[in-house]
C-alpha cells in the first residue's frame, strides 16, 4: 500500500471509529439545566471552540466545526442532547481524537455519500 493510500486507510479507521464512539452517547439523562440544541458544521478545519460552554458551536473565525461542536456538546449541562449536521466533505483530525465526556452527540450528513480521504 503506497503512502497516500496508507494515510487514506488510516483516515478512514480513525473516522470511523471517532463516528461509532460519538454515536454511542450516554444516552439523554434527566437533568436541571439540559438542553437541545442542533449545530450545523461550517467548516472542516480542525479547530478547538473559542468559548466552550456558551453555547455557540464558533472557533476563533467564528466557523464551526466538528470538534467545535463536541466541544460544545462536552460544556453543555449533564443530560443535554446535541445534534450535528455534517456536510459531505473530508475531516481530518489534526489535533487528536474527540472525545464525548457525557451527554449525548447525535452526528447526521447531508447527503448519504460520505467521503473520508
């Protein structure tokens, strides 16, 4: 396997798996201070969020992206349920794995072709 392939191939695992482990969630608990909200990603740079916990899914151009909105769905109150729309395109984890602390991060597209690398 060449390296451009190698490096697809590992994209493509490390994608995955990020996907299977933000689906998974914890399941929405019963909590004072949960909420619902819904981002849309806007970007696929790799970004942190400017302000984790204000509820507004921006980096520091004011884009948001997917850890942008893990970030949000991790500040967001114990029970809370985010639901993020990602466009088709390529997302490359350049600042290490998401992870989803609590609450639950429903992740859907915008179409059903998905490309990875």
């Amino acid at each position: 396997m060449g390296t451009r392939a190698g490096a697809c191939a590992r994209r493509v695992a490390v994608g995955m798996l990020v996907v299977a482990l933000l689906g998974l969630g914890r399941g929405p608990l019963t909590r004072a201070g949960a909420a619902s909200r819904t981002f849309v990603v806007t970007s696929a740079a790799d970004t942190h969020d400017a302000q984790p916990g204000d509820g507004q899914c921006a980096d520091a151009a004011g884009q948001c992206t997917l850890r942008s909105a893990t970030e949000e769905a991790n500040a967001a109150p114990v029970g809370s349920v985010t639901a993020v729309t990602l466009p088709t395109g390529v997302y490359t984890l350049t600042l290490g794995a998401l992870t989803l602390l609590t609450n639950t991060l429903t992740i859907s597209t915008t179409t059903s072709v998905h490309r990875v690398c």
